[in-house]
C-alpha cells in the first residue's frame, strides 16, 4: 500500500480521509489480538522472535511469523519449516520427515505493528521523493 502521504497526494484530503476511518478499525482489532497472542506466547514460554523488518530487502520472513521453540533455546529461531539467525536473515530449512513439527498455537495476522508501520511509511516516503528528484 502507498503511504497516506501519497495517498493524499493522489486522491485528496477527503478521500483519504474515509479510506483511514474505513481501515483503521480493522488494522486496530488485528493488533490487538496479535499483542494478546504474542503476551500469551511468552507467558507460555515460547521464543517468540520475529525475523520481520519493516524496512523492504533487511532480513527476510512474514509479518506473522514468530520463533515457536522454547525461550533460550540454542541455533537458529524455527517456525515450521523456516528458520532464521539473529540478524533477521531467513531460510527454508524443512524438519526431517517423520519429526514433530514447530509450531505455536495462535496465528498471527500479517499486519505490522504500529512502529513497523511507521518505520516502513518514512522509508516509503524518502524512497518515493528520491525517485521523483531523480525523474526531474
Ligand atoms: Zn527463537
């Protein structure tokens, strides 16, 4: 999705106005229960690491993707078949068949949390004004 700024830019005040109120609820409730799950998660004793950056080419993985191995564990973070080191940087490395899978009991939906969300507007933005500087 473009940024609100371009979303402005584009479509004007009022448009981005409705297109806002019409999302954000959603946006809200989706992050509620992902803090909810991420809280029991780690009370459950589970890793929980997430390899996602806001920030497009650092690392790798999926906004819902979270480390599903006990807490202190050693090597890499693993959910299912990925897995990545602490720098963010993943892989797909399958468990060997015949081995219980890795998993926690609560999905995650995709959406970034609000500093993510931040993090990858004003990485947008800049991006977009180099692009059109350079077009000039
Ligand atoms: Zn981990």
């Amino acid at each position: 999705m473009a940024t609100w700024k371009q979303q402005r830019a584009t479509y004007g005040w009022r448009r981005t106005a409705v297109e806002y109120l019409r999302r954000q609820p959603r946006i809200w409730r989706r992050r509620a229960v992902n803090r909810w799950y991420d809280l029991r998660a780690v009370l459950a004793g589970y890793c929980n690491n997430q390899p996602y950056p806001a920030i497009p080419g650092e690392g790798g993985g999926y906004a819902h993707w979270r480390c599903a191995l006990k807490r202190g564990h050693e090597g890499m973070h693993r959910p299912r078949n990925y897995v990545w080191n602490a720098g963010g940087h993943t892989d797909n490395l399958p468990i060997p068949h015949g081995q219980p899978g890795v998993d926690q009991p609560w999905e995650r939906s995709m959406t970034m949390t609000r500093r993510q969300d931040r993090q990858r507007d004003r990485w947008m933005n800049r991006r977009y004004a180099e692009m059109r500087a350079s077009r000039d």
